[in-house]
C-alpha cells in the first residue's frame, strides 16, 4: 500500500454537513466518508473530488443516483463490521428476555430481587433481511436451537438451500416469532418497513431488535405497540434521528438503547477502516460504482 502524503483529518469531532463538509472537502481529490451525507449538492461543489471510500457498510448518506452523474466512484466492500453488529444483536436478545435491565433497576433500587425471564434456546427468531450480518447471526443462533424464519428483499439462493431456508412472508415471519432482528439497508423500499400495520401483526409478547438503520422502523407505532404489552421489549441500537434525545422511546423502560455501536468494537472499527483506505488505492474494477 502507499502512502498518501497529503492528508487532512477532521480530528476535532465536528460535524461536517453541506457547505463545512463542502468547504473541508474542496481541495481534496479522495475522501473517506462515514455519516456525512453525500447529496447532489455536496457533489457538485466538488468538481475535484474523484473517488469516495466509504468507511462502514451503511450507504444510505451517499446519493448514488448523484455520484454516477457527476461521475465520482465510490469504494465500498461489505461486511466488514458483520460479527460486531451479529455479536450485539445476539447480545440484546439475551439481555431483553433475561429482563437484565430490570434486575439491575432493582438493584440500584436498593432490593434483591429475583426477576424471572425466559431462555434464547428453542425461541422461534425471525431474521428480516439475511444478508452478511442476517448470516452471521444465523450462525451464532444455530447452538440456542431455534427456529429460524427469513424473509429478504435478496434472496441468497445458495445460502438458504445450505441451510434448508425458505423465504417466509413477512407478515407470517411477524406473527410467529418470539423475537424479531432486522437486518436491512435503508432506502426507499425499506423506510418503515415496520409500519403501524405491521407492528400490529407482531406475536403478542414478543421482542424487537433493530441494529440496522433506524428509518426501518415507525417509531410512534413501536412505542404505542410496547404500551399496549405487544411487544414486550425492543433493543434498539440505531434511531430515525441520532441523538435520540427527543424520542419518547428513552423513557420507556421496555427500551434497551445502545448509541448506535453495532460496528463499534475495536475489531470492527480496524477492519472497516482499513477497507475504507484500501478503497482509495483499488483498482476500478473492485468499486461499487465508476
């Protein structure tokens, strides 16, 4: 790998959006791109900039219908981050039907008391979407013996007959299983898939866990469903807007919320780094777009 001798780096933690992204970005011919959103207007005030390499996995801040007409490519390699972001969804299952949150209220309460949950083995799980991270978790599920529905917008033909997986209906997936992982991108046909109508449809008691993207989820109706005992927990690692500060979801004690750490362990963060400065020396031919 080269070196590259001419870097800048946004050391200070400051968030960069529009004309300080435009104006940090202007003399620069690559960048690396984590939250920052990529939109036609970024893009074109940046006639020098030739290639995006983008750290993470998510693409939903990146415009790619504007990338591709102001002829930018971007870098992109999937999966890097998916056992970190498996590894805490398996971990919020875990810690919602064990009622650990609860316990530990208690005790900082002052009592010792002995909550009661339930285990993850011989739970029925539904995965909605089964791509990297869906696979991985998948396969740490697979010792807990349970039964395991899929539905995907992608069907991984080669993964699901190696597996004896059928694609299940999503709103049959919703009403049969225990708990629920989402495992989606975020764009168009995927904003609040989790729609007050499919809420409804949840298994009454069940649990949802969202370490995807916040918009796949109507927020309002999540809420109202865990009031009504629908559901009853949800872990939640990504928001429709971060920080959530605002969202009553906070104050619900049936809410376990992470700050968006899915690919925030030191493994995860090292691996999608690298792929992110790997991106800025690949060939053509291994980028998402040219």
């Amino acid at each position: 790998m080269s070196q590259f001798q001419n870097v800048k780096f946004n050391d200070g933690g400051i968030t960069l959006a529009g004309d300080s992204l435009i104006e940090f970005l202007g003399d620069c011919d690559m960048a690396i791109t984590a939250l920052e959103r990529i939109d036609e207007y970024v893009l074109s005030q940046l006639p020098r900039l030739k290639r995006i390499s983008k750290y993470g996995v998510g693409l939903d801040m990146i415009d790619l219908e504007a990338l591709k007409r102001h002829g930018k490519q971007l870098a992109w390699k999937a999966g890097v981050n998916r056992r970190s972001v498996a590894e805490l969804a398996l971990t919020m299952m875990l810690t919602i039907i064990r009622k650990i949150p609860e316990s530990q209220a208690q005790i900082d309460s002052g009592n010792w008391v002995q909550t009661v949950g339930n285990t993850l083995s011989g739970r029925t799980i539904g995965l909605v979407g089964c791509g990297n991270i869906g696979q991985d978790l998948f396969s740490l599920l697979k010792p807990f013996g349970c039964q395991i529905f899929v539905n995907d917008i992608n069907e991984s033909y080669d993964f699901f007959a190696m597996n004896d997986l059928e694609v299940t209906p999503l709103t049959q997936l919703l009403s049969k299983s225990d708990i629920v992982s989402l495992h989606l991108p975020l764009d168009e046909s995927t904003k609040h898939i989790l729609s007050r109508v499919r809420l409804g449809k949840m298994k009454f008691g069940s649990v949802l866990i969202n370490t995807a993207r916040g918009g796949l989820i109507d927020e309002k109706a999540l809420f109202d469903e865990i009031q009504k005992g629908r559901i009853a927990g949800a872990g939640l690692d990504v928001f429709e807007e971060e920080p959530p500060f605002s969202s009553e979801l906070l104050a619900c004690p049936r809410v376990f919320p992470t700050a968006h750490i899915g690919g925030s362990s030191e493994e995860a963060i090292l691996a999608m780094g690298m792929a992110a400065v790997e991106g800025l020396e690949a060939p053509l031919d291994d980028l998402l777009l040219r």
